[in-house]
C-alpha cells in the first residue's frame, strides 16, 4: 500500500482551524504523483515517496545531488498485526 502518501497529503493541507496559534494558516498545492509535502514547523519540503521494495532500494542512488527543499521519504508497511 501507499497509505504514508494520503497521510502525508493530509497532514500537509492544514486549515486555519487546525492552527493553534489561531493565524491564517496557506493552503499547499496537491504535490505531484509519487511526491509528498513534509512539514517540520516553519520549514516545507517536497518529498519523493519512495514506497515499493524497489523505490526504497534505488533510492538516492543515482542523483548526483538533491535540491534545497526537497527529499525523499522511505515508506514501509507496518510490521505488527
């Protein structure tokens, strides 16, 4: 499954309701297929989700760098039952 994807699209797409400190909170653009937004508080970045076996396997391997204000997330299904 890809289910980090959804919740990393929703936990992206907060309203102004959802912030505490009660300020006008943006709406983030839907990212493009295959990619998630991440927030680390004030900070954003464009994450490629890396989500098959294959994915996470080729990885970062073949870019010769990665631009400011993006990343990739390594989604792996949950062991437990």
């Amino acid at each position: 499954g890809n289910s980090g994807t959804a919740e990393a699209r929703e936990a992206a797409s907060p309203t102004p309701a959802d912030d505490p400190r009660g300020a006008e909170v943006r709406r983030t653009p839907t990212p493009p297929p295959g990619h998630a937004w991440v927030i680390f508080g004030a900070d954003t970045v464009l994450a490629e989700v890396a989500a098959t076996a294959e994915e996470r396997a080729e990885g970062l391997m073949y870019r010769d760098d990665v631009p400011d204000g993006t990343g990739m997330l390594f989604v792996f299904q949950d062991s437990q039952p």
